[in-house]
C-alpha cells in the first residue's frame, strides 16, 4: 500500500477548472486560445502547493511552468511533466469545455490528453506535501506548451532543467508506456516539362512521373517495412498525405509535388528514410526517360524508447505493485510524444497516465479514478526516487 493519501475532492476539482481554461493550440488551429490562461492558473496552484514557480516563456504568452520542491541534498532527482495544449475544439459534441462529470468519467477537450495527467502530477504533489515527506532529491514539475504542433514547450524545458529522471503523464490507460514511434515528413518533387498540350514532342508529365514514387510507397510498405516488427510498436510505416500539381487542361504540368508522412521505430532515423527514397530517385532517373525528382525532408521527430530494467522504470513498476497491488503492463505509442526531446537530452523518461477516450475527437473524456489511481503511483515512485 502507499502511504501516500490521494484527496480525490482536490484532483476532480483541479483537473475540471483546468479543463474549463481554453488552452487550443494556436499553432494547430488558428484563434487557439493558447497556454497562457492556463500557465497563469498553474502558477497559482503550484504556488498554493508550496512550490517555489517561474514561467519560461516559449513564444508570446505561451509559457511553461516551471515549479520546483527544493530537496534537501543527496537524492536523485524527478521531472513530472506534461503538456497544457489541446487540439482544435471544432466539430466537438456540446461545450467543449465544460468539464461536466457523469458516471466516473470528466468530459471536455484535453480531459483526457492531457489535462487528466496533469491533474494526477498536481494530486500526487500535494499528496506528498500533506504527508509531510521532504525530499531529498529535487522535484520538478513541468507544465509546458505546444506538444500537439511544434513541441517548443519540451524543447526549451530542457535547456532549463537537467533532471535525473522523467514521468510524463501522457495518457496510457494506467500502463506503463516504454517506447513509441518517430515520424517524418517530406516533400517529393518530380520535375517535367511544361507545354501546349497538343505539343507532345516537347512537353513532359511531371504528375505521371510521380508514379514512379507512389509505386515507391507501396513497395515500401508491402516489401521493405514488413519484416521488422518491434513487440510494443509493430512495423514502420508511410502513407501519402498530399499531392499537388497541373496548372491547366491543355498544358502539360511542370511540376508535382507529393508530401508524405513515415511514422518509424525508434532504431530508425530519418536521414536513412530519406536516403531511401534519394537511391529510388536515383534509379529512376538513370532508367525512366525525363524522369527528374527530388526528395526533402521537412520535419522530423526520433522515436523513443527506454529498457524495461532502466532504474526509473524499475521503480515506476514497483510503486505500481504497491499502490495497485498487481503488476503493470507494458505498452507502447504508436503516436508521438515529448518524451522522444526528454530522452534524447539524456533524462530517461517513462509515460503513465489515466484512461479516457476520445483524443481529437467528437467527445472526449477521462476516467476520474484512473486520474487518482496515476497520482497515487507517481506520489509513491517519487518518493522512493528522490529519497
Ligand atoms: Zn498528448
């Protein structure tokens, strides 16, 4: 059992009042509201909680919180973390914020990623602060901004803050969460010549031409990606996302352009996905007459993953035995997460979080005891963590 007493009556209010701030990603949906109404409110409540609290800002009125327990000396110390953003509220069912709670389950947009998580980070806290614990490593906690667009928030946490570990509270249905795939995006160019259409002589088809790489795609995805299937993650992927090109009926088109998306296991990296694509471009190009294209790579993120005997995730899964009293599962993300820019700055990183549905969907909501069950294990592994 944890020692540790989780105040229901305070999660369930917090995670609501956080739910009813607006916090739209403004990089996703233009007009969001941003983070900057709900940082101010987490200021408050970390510094109601004792915590000493300063904001880094990471664009204009959009900063993460940063709140820090101060320990005592000689412990290791923890990062609690999580995003404030949520995705677009449009063709939501009713008041996307209004945080109603019906049958055990809280309802609005971010209910369940993440606002639920950040509600079991602040019930765990205060769980510790009621008990009278005193640290002996720091305590963290990280609020940050912009996970469903740019993740600027994550990225600029990191260049304040070195700690010796990470939970991120990301939504797992109370598993516990070890890996989880990159992604890439890239423009594919195929370059022709333009001409009147009755000029067949001088003109060459660039949309034609792109065939040759969505033909690419499918021997990617029927030969290539198949054989290597990662046991929490399943294969690498890509899949086109948009095409673009032609300029009019009677004139042949220049110019297309293919913009893909690769969703890949974390021992893959994206310069070797681009290399890929560059060798087909090559072949193609000594061997199909006109054939000119280009590939780029316009964004990309690693994937991540951490050993299920990491120190940090050891002690994850022995709170989890004590609290539930059974043992955890393990599971892996096929989406991304900030984890990824944690472990890739060398804070080892697990993600635990409650149950829910509806992530970027027409309803959303969370489980309000999984919210409490989460906090009670956090409280617990951070303080067999810090000491
Ligand atoms: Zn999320």
């Amino acid at each position: 059992m944890s020692q540790f007493v989780i105040d229901t009556a305070f999660v369930t209010q917090t995670l609501q009042q956080m739910v009813q701030i607006d916090s739209v990603n403004p990089g996703l949906a233009a007009g969001g509201a941003g983070e900057g109404a709900v940082a101010t409110w987490l200021y408050e409540v970390c510094t109601a909680l004792g915590l000493e609290v300063h904001l880094q800002e990471t664009a204009p009125r959009r900063p993460n919180v940063i709140a820090h327990w101060a320990g005592s000396g000689g412990g290791k110390s923890l990062l609690l973390t999580g995003h404030t953003d949520v995705v677009s509220v449009e063709n939501m069912a009713g008041d996307p914020f209004d945080g109603r709670i019906e049958n055990g389950r809280l309802y609005g947009r971010g209910a369940y990623d993440m606002k639920g998580g950040l509600a079991s980070i602040l019930g765990a806290v205060a769980a510790l602060k009621a008990s009278g614990f005193q640290p002996a490593g720091d305590i963290w906690l990280g609020f940050v901004t912009d996970e469903e667009y740019l993740s600027i928030g994550t990225d600029a946490l990191v260049t304040a803050i070195q700690p010796d570990a990470a939970i991120l509270t990301e939504p797992t249905d109370v598993q516990l969460c070890i890996a989880h795939k990159g992604f890439a995006w890239l423009t594919l160019t195929t370059e022709g010549r333009a001409a009147h259409g009755s000029k067949y002589s001088e003109g060459v088809d660039a949309i034609t031409h792109m065939q040759h790489l969505l033909k690419m795609i499918m021997t990617l995805e029927t030969e290539i990606f198949v054989d290597d299937l990662h046991p929490l993650l399943g294969r690498n992927s890509v899949h086109a996302s948009m095409i673009r090109g032609g300029i009019g009926l009677s004139t042949y088109p220049d110019r297309c352009t293919l913009q893909v998306e690769h969703r890949y296991l974390p021992d893959l990296q994206a310069a070797e996905i681009v290399q890929l694509w560059q060798d087909e471009i090559d072949d193609l190009t000594r061997t199909i007459p006109d054939f000119k294209g280009e590939v780029n790579l316009d964004f990309e993120r690693p994937g991540y993953e951490i050993l299920p005997d990491a120190p940090i995730v050891q002690t994850l899964h022995q709170a989890f035995v004590d609290v539930m009293q059974a043992e955890p599962s393990y599971m892996g993300q096929y989406a991304w997460l900030d984890s990824a820019i944690l472990g890739h700055a060398n804070i080892p990183t697990v993600i635990l979080g409650p149950g829910g549905a509806g992530m970027h969907a027409a309803v959303e909501y969370v489980n309000l005891q999984d919210v409490v069950d989460c906090a009670a294990i956090i409280a617990q592994a951070a303080a067999v963590w810090v000491g």
